[in-house]
C-alpha cells in the first residue's frame, strides 16, 4: 500500500496534470522535489513538508475569486479523506494558510520549519528561466499584457490591493518576482535562489532592449 505522501502526490498528480497557467502538476512536482531538498538540509520534518508542497496550490484564491480560505479547506479534505492525523492536516493547512505572497507591503511569515522551506521551494520556481516562463504563462491565462511601457509596477501595500491587480507581466518581475530572492526563509534557499534572480535580471534587461528597438 502506498504511503500517505505518495497516495496525495498520486490524486494532485491526476487534478493538476493538464492545468495550463503555470500552476500545473509539473510546478507541484518541481516544489515536492525542492521542498524535499530544502527540508533534508534544514533539518525539517520530512513529512509534514512534502504533504505541504504537494497541496500547495490545491485552490489558488487566484482561481478562486480571490477567496484564500478555499485553499486549506480542500487541502483539509483531501488529507482528512486519506487518513492522515488531526495534528498532521492542522500543520499542514496553517502552511496552505500561510504560503502566498500578498504584496511587497505584506508579511507572510510561516511559523514553521516545514512552511518556510515549502515557501521557498515554492518562491524558488517562481524565478529563474521556470519562473518567467510561468509569468508569461499566467499571464496569457489572465488575459494580461506582456508589457505596457505606460503602466508603471506597483508595490502593493496591501493584499487586497495586488490581489485587484491586473497589471502587465513585466511590471510582475517588479512588484513580486524581484523580491523573493531576499524574502528567503533558510539558508538553503537564499543560495538556490542568487543564480535564478541574476537570470531573470539578464532577461529583463534584454527583454526591455529589444522592446525599445521594436519601439
């Protein structure tokens, strides 16, 4: 019989396998395979933190009317459905709870070991050569532009605010994607994350180069 971790991978697996906005089975997997590194160096609870990659993105508010109670309630369900204990869904759901980033204003310190290194496994796939193609993606998903040159970023103050946001892909890089290379929670993700962050760097600045030549 498979175990707990392997029998929620199984039923995302089947949930997420031809989502197309970036938030797919593969992102899942990528974030289950990170988090399991990140844990092992930091010492965390090897369960509680795959468990916690794996329904991560169960019911993103953004697909969810930006409802963010949707997410831990389903994860709930699903870990409730396979036996685990009440101890190991409450530590898991507070990371469901807690994950998201809100807005350059906004804290989201996750209490735990466990969260922290599914948090920066999860910020991690969010930069890099990955993460851009996961912005242009949700982006064309969410019927946003690639650029707008008279549209600057905004960093939102408040959660509700970049929740309302429907700013161009680009300003993203600004108003998030920028930023998480120093919101890393362990020592582990700050080192995975320095060559994603120059990545993305370089690609913004080619991006902008030939947009003005385009321009």
């Amino acid at each position: 019989m498979q175990n707990l971790v392997d029998r929620v991978a199984a039923h995302i697996k089947a949930r997420f396998l031809a989502e197309s906005s970036g938030h797919d089975w593969y992102h899942i997997n990528r974030v289950w395979q990170l988090t399991r590194q990140i844990a092992t160096a930091e010492g965390a609870n090897s369960e509680i933190a795959e468990l916690g990659a794996l329904v991560h993105d169960i019911a993103d508010w953004k697909f969810h009317g930006g409802d963010d109670r949707v997410g831990p309630r389903e994860a709930e369900l699903l870990l409730c459905r396979e036996g685990a204990t009440e101890s190991l869904i409450a530590s898991v759901v507070e990371i469901v709870a807690t994950i998201s980033y809100k807005g350059a204003g906004v804290t989201t310190a996750m209490r735990t070991l466990e969260g922290q290194c599914v948090q920066d496994a999860d910020r991690l796939d969010a930069i890099g050569a990955i993460g851009i193609a996961r912005c242009f993606a949700y982006g064309g998903h969410a019927g946003r532009l690639m650029h707008n040159p008279d549209e600057p970023p905004v960093l939102h103050q408040t959660a509700a605010a970049y929740k309302a946001s429907k700013g161009a892909s680009l300003n993203h890089f600004y108003e998030k994607l920028f930023l998480l290379k120093d919101r890393m929670n362990t020592a582990s993700g700050r080192t995975l994350a320095e060559p994603r962050h120059r990545f993305m760097e370089a690609f913004v600045a080619q991006f902008l180069a030939e947009w003005d030549v385009a321009a």
